[in-house]
C-alpha cells in the first residue's frame, strides 16, 4: 500500500492520511473522512478526463463512476472525455458546461497544462471547486490568471526513470535507444521525457532520437516504422505512454524484431499485460488511475466544506516487469 500524507492549511494546521490500494483498485481513508453538510442539498461533481481512446483514462472513468456509483447518496457524478490527445477544444467546452450547469467540483486531468488554466481560473472565480490531477497545470500560467491549485498526481519524471533504469539495466552501457515522447503541451510528457533523459545520462546510453506521437497507437506505429528505417541499430524503445508502446510493438511486430528490441511504456494498461509477460515488452509504470480519480472527488468534497490545500499531493508509481504479473 502507498501512503500520502498531506498538510492542510486554512485554520489550525492538521494530518490527514490515505492509502492507495492498487491490487483492490480502491481508496480508503484513513483519517479526516467526508461528511460535510452541505445546506444545498448533494453537491454535483464532474470528472474531465483526455481521450478515452487511451485504455488508462477508460480504467479512470471505471474507477470513478464505480466510486460514484457507491456513494451515490453523497453526490452526484458525471465523467466527461475527449475523443483523442489533441481535442483541448472538448476539455475547455466540459469545464464551461459544468460551470453553466453550476456543477460544485471539476476534477480534471489537463490534456494541454496552459491552455487549460483560463477556463479553469473561471472555474474558480464562479465558486467551483477544481482539483487538479495526473497532468499538472503550469505553475507561470496560474500564476498570471491568479489562482492557487494544488496538484495532486504522481511524480512523472521519477516513474519515467524507473522504466528507463530497467532498459539501460538490460541494454548496458553503450545501448543505442529512441523515444517516443508524449504531447508536447502536456506537462506529464515533459516531465517523462526528462525522466528518459536522466535515465540516458546515469545509463551512459546513447539516445538515437527523440520525438512526439502525441500519445496515440497509429501515430507512434507510423514514427517507430520510421526509425527502423532511419536507424539499423536501435536496441531499445522509450515510450512515455502505454497506447504509444503498443504501436512500437506493432511496428517492431511487422519489421519481425519483435523481442529483439527492448520497449518499455508507462501506465500499466491491461493491453501491455500480456506483451510483458511474452517478451514484447519489458516493463511499463502504473500509476493508478483510477484511485487517482476517486481521490480528486473526496479531496474535492473536503475542499467544498472548506479545507485549503495546496503544493503537490504526490500519487504512487511503480515498475511492473514480467515478475509483477
């Protein structure tokens, strides 16, 4: 189990404390619960996530309407996604219709980390209560539209180097990778890539490319292709995403290395599962989304009865290999 702890400011300052569970795929808490009075009547909470074409945000929504669905006497719950990475323009639309609906809380995992923060400063300035997860809002940009969120979500760059410490572990010093890196907006693919970045430096790896495919499977496919032909040499594949991961594999599936390279990914969707555990992959990082979501609710709820929080909530991550599965 993965303990947060996290100190709340507003008033006398107080502990509170969750447990993650990953293999259950619920949160529990542990101290502080919710159960605030709210003189409205159930407060009404939306969920905005990224493309529900990513088998991670599908495991998000799961999460949250099943947390939803059991404390339905509590609040009520409506969960809200894109129809690919680069749709920001849905995101934007989903936080104004739940203000215009005078929805209480937005728990949103940002596709785009600026563009996202004016929508949501309005957000804010209307009386909603926003929770920012998985994918942090810039720091420079709140700043400017004069809002103080807290971020509550894993450490990107540390997940991303404990998948790249196991490629540069396998592959030796000397190892010649490429990187499939995330969209370049998004604070989380910044992040990852720097992690990769690290892991290149402490492996003494030797980084043949690195470039976008802006999370999606067919685009990451058509870029891994592309290295094949560009680099006879590629020994291993950073992927800073699941659903970029398996359009490497199909890449590498099609060019018959598949195994010969070694991949590595980041989210532990279902879909890689069995690629790990035949040698397709070797390692991917969970993050654990769908706790995630249910944590924004109830740290939503808390907020809405009054508490004040603000930093960085850190969220688990871990390496899963073949061992793990």
């Amino acid at each position: 189990m993965a303990r947060i702890e996290q100190l709340l400011t507003g008033g006398r300052a107080t502990r509170r404390q969750f447990v993650l569970t990953g293999a259950a795929g619920s949160i529990v808490l542990l101290a502080g619960g919710v159960s605030p009075a709210f003189a409205a009547g159930k407060p009404k909470i939306g969920l905005v996530m990224k493309s529900l074409a990513n088998e991670f945000f599908k495991q998000m929504e799961a999460g949250a309407e099943a947390y939803a669905a059991k404390n339905a006497a509590k609040f009520d719950f409506k969960a809200v996604g894109m129809k690919d990475e680069r749709d920001f323009a849905s995101q934007v639309d989903a936080v104004e219709n739940f203000v215009t609906q005078k929805y209480d809380i937005i728990v949103v995992a940002p596709a785009d980390s600026r563009a996202m923060v004016t929508p949501l400063a309005k957000a804010v300035k209307a009386g909603v209560a926003v929770i920012n997860i998985d994918v942090e809002l810039d720091q420079e940009a709140k700043k400017a539209a004069g809002i103080d969120l807290a971020f509550f979500g894993p450490d990107n760059r540390a997940g991303a180097k404990l998948a790249g410490d196991a490629l540069a572990k396998a592959l030796g010093a000397g190892g010649k990778v490429v990187i499939l890196e995330g969209n370049p907006e998004a604070d989380n693919a910044q992040q990852r890539k720097k992690g990769f970045d690290d892991s290149i430096a402490d492996g003494k790896l030797q980084l043949l490319d690195s470039k976008t495919a802006h999370w999606e499977t067919e685009e990451a496919n058509t870029l891994m292709t592309n290295f094949l032909t560009q680099y006879h040499d590629i020994q291993g594949v950073m992927a800073a995403n699941d659903s970029m991961a398996l359009g490497v594999v199909k890449a590498l599936d099609s060019a018959g290395k598949s195994g010969a390279i070694k991949v590595v990914g980041f989210d532990n969707i279902p879909a890689v599962q069995p690629l790990i555990k035949g040698g397709k992959m070797l390692a991917t990082v969970e993050q654990y989304g769908a706790q995630m979501a249910a944590m924004g609710i109830d740290y939503g709820l808390r907020q809405l009865a009054g508490e004040k929080f603000t930093g960085w909530v850190k969220t688990d991550v871990k390496l899963i290999t073949a061992a793990d599965l």
